[in-house]
C-alpha cells in the first residue's frame, strides 16, 4: 500500500498522527509527505516512528523543511532500521557552513547494508561533505542510488 499526502498544509502536528498510527500500522509500505513543512519537530516523529516501524520501505520527507537535529536522527535510526530501502531527506533547513549531515550520513552508510536508494538534494554539500560520503560507500555494498543534484 502507497499513501501520497505531497504538497498539502500538514505541520508537524499532522506529522504527530501521522508517525504515531505508522508505528502500529504494518501494510503501508510507502509514504510520500513531499512539500509538507513538518519542520525539525515533524522530522523528529518520524524518526521515533522508524526505531519501531519495521514494515515501512520507502519514506519521502523532500522538501519538509526537516532540520539538522531530525536529519541526524533519521541518520541514528537508519543504523539499526532493516526496513527502509528509500528515503528523501532533499532541502533541509541548515544553518552555518559545516556539512554536519554529510558526516552523519556517511557514518550512516557504513552501518546499514539495506538502503537501496538515498536522496539527499540541497545539503549545501561541498568537496569535504563529498568525499564523507565517498569514503562511506567503499563500505557499503547496497546503495544503488545516491542523489545529491
């Protein structure tokens, strides 16, 4: 089962209801939450949702205006989770010049040898925050998709 909720005016109150039936629910498989601004708080559900969830495979959070401290959840959680085999974190709301999230993603892609496919768009990802991840991928034999445009 798909549920595509993109674009709408879900906040992270909606991200709440939406993360707490998730860690019930054991059908769904996808979940698309494209453009809705859960911001850092809906981010953080999410990631909670995904230590017990462990049906769900692919979760879209693009452009959800997800901040550093739910996107380095996200990485934690996806150190232990067998599940998720995609996920979107495009466009977080990062602040300074550090490329803090590369450093948790690459540490993220050496632990979890079941993501297939990894979206992480407009990290504002320079030369170090590359070479992170590069040097993580030697290490992991089951990403077939990295975005990074």
């Amino acid at each position: 089962m798909r549920l595509d909720v993109k674009y709408n005016l879900i906040g992270d109150v909606g991200a709440y209801y939406a993360a707490k039936l998730l860690q019930i629910n054991k059908t769904l498989k996808y979940l698309r939450m494209t453009g809705n601004k859960i911001a850092n708080t809906g981010g953080m559900f999410f990631a909670a949702m995904l230590q017990i969830n462990s049906s769900l495979e692919k979760l879209d959070l693009g452009d959800c205006d997800l901040g550093l401290q739910s996107v380095i959840a996200f990485t934690t959680v996806l150190t232990q989770n067998k599940a998720i085999k995609a996920i979107n974190l495009n466009r977080p709301i990062l602040y300074g010049e550090q490329e803090e999230s590369t450093v948790h993603m690459g540490h993220m892609l050496k632990e979890n040898h079941v993501l297939v496919e990894l979206h992480m768009c407009k990290h504002d990802m320079k030369n170090f925050g590359l070479q992170q991840l590069c040097s993580a991928l030697t290490l992991n034999s089951s990403l077939r998709y990295l975005d990074v445009s």
